[in-house]
C-alpha cells in the first residue's frame, strides 16, 4: 500500500506550485487568485525510488459562514484523515495569520505526524524568517522554495521518516491480479460473490455499502487470479461521509497493484462523465481493462434499450478505449459471469505480450509504405526501426531522424496497425519516438538494449 502525503494550509500559500514539483506534473492548476483548488488533487509521486500518494487541497480560510470555504475545509480535513504525514505549508513572507492557526488547530484534532513547510524561502538569507513558525507548536519546521525546488530534499527526508516501511510487495509467478472498479451500486460486489463462488463480500442496494480494498485469490482453468474487491466512487462534491472519502482514495491506488482492470457499469443507466474520468485514470497508469456491462437481466425487460444501443452509449462516453472487450452479465442470476475470467486471462496475455525486433521492423516498413509520415519543416521523417522496450503495458520505441515531426495523428495510426497485425485487446499501447543518433555517435548498444534504456520489466 502506497503511504499517503497530504499537503494543507490556507489559499494561495504555494501547495499548487509544490504539488507540480514533486510529482513532476502540471496536473494542479496554479494562480495567484485565492481558492483555485478546491477539489483534493490525487497522483503518484517518488522520492529516492520510494512510490507515495500525493493529495493537493483547496486549503481554507478564516471566513466563518462562508460556504464555499466550508467545503473546502472539509476536503482539506479530509486529506488529512486519509494521510500518513501532513505537509503543513506556510508563506514566510505572511508571517503566521489566522488562517494558519486555525489549520494547526485542526491537524492537532486529526493527530497525524506533520512537517512544517515554509514556503518562499527562495536564498539562503530567508531561512532565518522561518523560525518564528516554530510557535506553531509543530517538531519539525523546513524552509522550501516550491517555485525555484529549494529546500525539497530537507523536507522529503523529514517526510519519509514517517513512512512506514515498504512491505514487500511478493507477485506470485502467473498470478493476474484484477481490480473492480466503478461507480457505487453497479453490482461490483455481486460481480465479486458471484466469481468467487460465495458470500464473501457484503452485498446492499444502499451506495457505499464496501469501504475497504479486499483480495481473494481463486483458480479458474489452471490460472490463479487475486481479486480485489474496491469502494464504489461517486463524484466528490456528493461525497459526505469520512469513512466514504477514505475509501475514494483506497480504491485508486488500489489500480496501482493491478494488471487488468473489470470496469463495472449499470446496464440499466448510460454511462456517465465519472465513468469516463475513472477509466482515465486506469489508462493514465497504464492498466488493461475489460468493461463488465451489469444487471443486464433487469435491462432485458427495458424494451428501449439493448446490446447494441449501451454498446454505443459506451464508444460516445468512452471513446478512448474502443479497444475494450465488452461483457454483458447478471452478477444476480450469473449469466454470462462464466466468461469474466476467460476473458481477463486473454487480455492479460494481450497487456504482457511481447513481439520479436524482427517482426516489428518488419511490420514498420509495411506501415509506412501504406501512409508515410508527413514532412516536417520542408524536410521528410524517416522511421528507422522500431523495437519493443517494455510490457504491461506493451511500450515501444521507434527511431527516427526526427522525433519531433512525428504528430500524435501518425502515433495513432501506428497503434491501430498495431492492433490489426497483432491484437492487443484490452490493453493501452504506448508508442514512444526517440532520437537515432548519427553513426559518429553510436554506441555499443543494441537498438533493444538503448529503446531499453531508463525502463524497468
């Protein structure tokens, strides 16, 4: 399990900015006016080849019976309860307001291990302005500049002393490990009884009914599968109860373990823009997915809708994964359930398969003699070869002349000739394009071992 770091304090004191640099991303939007974030901000992030969970808050102000700050209170002491460390971030140049205090105040009710963080400590001659935070009555106080990355590695050290130590996340050879996943009251847990071949998880109409991420491991036709049970996800702004809000959080890095995703939906209703926004986060950490269309013997007594019309509500609500098998079942009467597991060993083997140099170059030449790729700047792009560096997913590297001429437009057709010549059902393709280098640069590599280069199996 990933440890969590929530990062809190009140509007406009840098979180956003701290966020982008630790996790390397732009993901928090950043501006000078008070309460752009308001939601809690989740992804994975690094420190010295430690994984964590980091959460960007909203923060919040003094500001007594305003709504809008009352919320976003709630999603900052939300952050915390679900935290393993609290990142207190505060602006030296404001001096401690109010507003600080009052966040002090209510991390001292959530009882979670803080770091003081003061921010905009750009030189060396501000860190003497930090130590009036020490009145704060928090152990640990660093001065960081999150705009110009100083002051970080001071603070990760102090952060990661509170995490516990990494268990030893043991794969078993040829285990598939598969999370649920979807929106509250779709039958996840239903789907998961019904798999297994027992009562194990509860099962209730009312949403919310799982709040913990469970495994179970079973063996259909010789292969082991570990199964994990996760919350169902509603949108946050419905989201009210605590124990709720953990298991929001429990359920995304939940992906982060597994191979093969069965994304849950309620065949009765179309999909929705939360489904689209959690299949994106499954494809963002690279995750093969298979979509289980439930309840479909209450669908088969709606007259106006069927296979084919929830098939097209899914390609106009999903259309970023129209590479995924659809499957139709009744977790209650378990028809059609006998098919989950063939089909999520199938795509399993699509998402870890691995193709000869060989092959692919030879494929290559046919794709570009079909569609050759466009000039750029007056000059043509040459794809040179192309190899395979990774699996899980199935990453490849394709040299060329000019990487940067290449268009997402040409990537595209690159992945679906992929696709026609070789499968690839269920699993996300990434297409990378590098640099040749000149024969004067040239090292001993071969194209295998420098695609390969900075990736891990």
């Amino acid at each position: 399990m990933l440890p969590v770091v929530a990062i809190v304090g009140r509007p406009n004191v840098g979180k956003s900015t701290l966020f982008n640099r630790l996790t390397g991303t732009r993901k928090a939007l950043v501006h000078d006016r008070p309460g752009v974030t308001r939601d809690r901000n989740y992804e994975t992030a690094a420190w010295e080849e430690r994984s964590y969970l980091l959460i960007d808050t909203g923060g919040f102000d003094h500001a007594p019976g305003d709504p809008l700050y009352a919320a976003m209170r709630r999603q900052s002491e939300a952050a915390m309860l679900e935290a393993d460390v609290v990142v207190f971030l505060v602006d030296r140049q404001s001096g401690i307001t109010p507003a600080d205090q009052a966040t002090a105040d209510l991390i001292r009710e959530v009882g979670k291990p803080v770091v003081v963080a003061v921010n905009k400590c750009d030189e060396p001659q501000h860190d003497d302005d930090m130590h009036g935070f020490w009145e704060l009555g928090f152990p640990v106080v660093v001065g960081v500049s999150a705009e110009h990355s100083r002051g970080l590695f001071e603070l990760m050290t102090a952060v990661c002393l509170h995490f516990a130590p990494a268990p030893a996340e043991v794969e078993v050879e040829g285990e598939i490990r598969v999370a649920v996943l979807g929106r509250p009251n779709v039958g996840k847990s239903t789907l998961l009884n019904c798999l297994i071949g027992e009562e194990r998880y509860v099962v209730h109409d009312m949403p919310g009914t799982t709040v913990d991420a469970s495994d179970t491991v079973i063996h259909h036709e010789g292969q082991a599968f570990r199964l994990v049970d996760t919350a169902g996800i509603r949108r946050r702004s419905r989201i009210f109860d605590r124990v709720e809000e953990l298991a929001v959080s429990l359920a995304l890095r939940t992906i982060e373990r597994c191979h093969v995703v069965l994304y849950v939906l309620d065949g009765t209703q179309p999909p929705g823009e939360q489904d689209a926004r959690l299949v994106g986060m499954v494809l963002e950490r690279g995750r093969a997915i298979v979509v289980v269309v439930n309840k479909w013997d209450a669908v088969r007594q709606m007259e106006e809708r069927g296979a084919a019309k929830v098939e097209e509500e899914i390609a106009f609500k999903m259309p970023h994964i129209p590479w995924a098998p659809v499957l139709f079942t009744s977790a209650l009467t378990g028809k059609g359930t006998q098919r989950v597991l063939t089909e999520v060993r199938k795509v399993y083997g699509a998402f870890d398969s691995r193709i000869s140099t060989a092959r692919l170059n030879d494929f290559l030449r046919r794709a570009v003699q079909s569609y050759q790729p466009p000039m750029y700047r007056g000059k043509p792009v040459k794809l040179n070869y192309v190899t395979q560096v990774r699996v899980r997913p199935p990453t490849f590297s394709v040299f060329t002349n000019q990487p940067e001429g290449v268009g997402d437009s040409y990537m595209r057709y690159l992945q679906k000739k992929l696709r026609e010549e070789y499968g690839f059902e269920g699993t996300p393709l990434v297409v990378l394009f590098r640099k040749k280098r000149r024969l004067s640069e040239a090292s001993t590599l071969t194209p295998e071992e420098e695609g390969a280069e900075g990736w891990e199996e």
